[in-house]
C-alpha cells in the first residue's frame, strides 16, 4: 500500500510540476501567441480531417500495408534462414559424395590404363581379315546414335572383350612356340 502512496504522491508532483511550467512559459506574449497559433492550426485539421476523412484513410491503410508487406518480408527472411540451415547440413554430404565419384572415376582411369599397358606388350602377329577402315564409318554412326553413357559401358566391355581375345591368341602363340621347340 505505501508504494501505492508513493506512486500517487509522484505523480500528482509531476503533474503540479507541468502545471506550473506552463503556467510561467505562458507569462510571456510570445509564447502565448505561438500556443494559440498551434491550436488553431490543429483545430483546422482536425476540421479537414471530420470533412474529408478519406486521405488520412488512405495513409492509415497504405502504413498497414507497409507494415505487413514488412512482417511477410521477415517470415520470408526466416524461411531463408531455414534454407540456409539446411544447404549448411547437406553440403557436406554433397561434397563426400562428389569426392567419392571422383575416386571412383579415377580408380576406372587407373585400371582402364593398367590394361591397355598389359595389352600393349603383347604382339599380335594374325592377319587382319579386313581392310583397315572398313566398317569404321558405319560404327562411328552408330555410336553417336547411342546416349553417351550406354556408349561408355559398351566401349569398356568391348574393349574387355578385346583384350581377352588378344591375350588368348597370344597365349596359343606361345604354346605353338613351345610345343615347336619341344618337338625340335
């Protein structure tokens, strides 16, 4: 209860303070004709405003509009938030993911290029049964016909393929090799 006292004591002095301020500033003339002057001028819009209330309207609703445009500007801002947060928490997995198919690729290279080592080794010493180019064009055709990773894959079994073939001819040239000297 005493602050209650304590309280209304406060501000009856404030008010009592004001009061008396007002009273001793409007003593002089100069302040009593500028006090009428703001009176009058706000009498007047005040009289505008009971006439014609419709651009104050119109201010209030497009300071409204400012005012949400704003708030939808700040949920859109927290749903950036939320974006960022998440491309924060899947880069990392993007980018492990991306060094693995690197790895990958690179270990495909290193084999494909140890291969083609074992093959170039081997001589082949057969006949061709063909001519040099035939045929070329028509496989060249085909082959850009064929989306470019089916191409990649036929090109790795194929070359599989060849690569067999020429080590089992190279094999049986060896044994006819041997099995000549043995017979000598």
């Amino acid at each position: 209860m005493e602050k209650n006292v304590k309280k209304n004591n406060a501000v009856r002095n404030i008010a009592i303070g004001v009061a008396v301020g007002a009273a001793v500033t409007m003593l002089k003339k100069s302040n009593r004709e500028k006090v009428a002057q703001n009176v009058r001028s706000v009498k007047t819009k005040v009289d505008e405003i009971r006439q014609n209330p419709a651009p104050l309207k119109a201010r209030v609703k497009e300071t409204v509009q400012a005012v949400s445009e704003k708030g939808k500007g700040v949920a859109d801002l927290g749903i950036v938030k939320e974006k960022v947060s998440e491309l924060q928490k899947l880069t990392p997995i993007v980018v492990e993911t991306l060094k693995e198919t690197r790895d990958i690729f690179n270990e495909k290279k290193r084999t494909l290029r140890e291969q083609q080592q074992v093959t170039e080794g081997i001589e082949i010493t057969s006949e061709s049964v063909v001519e040099a180019n035939a045929g070329m064009e028509e496989a060249r055709e085909l082959m850009l016909q064929i989306p470019e990773e089916q191409t990649e894959e036929l090109m790795l079994e194929k070359s599989t393929e060849l690569k067999n073939e020429t080590l089992i001819v190279a094999q049986n040239e060896a044994e006819e090799k041997k099995e000549t000297k043995q017979s000598v």
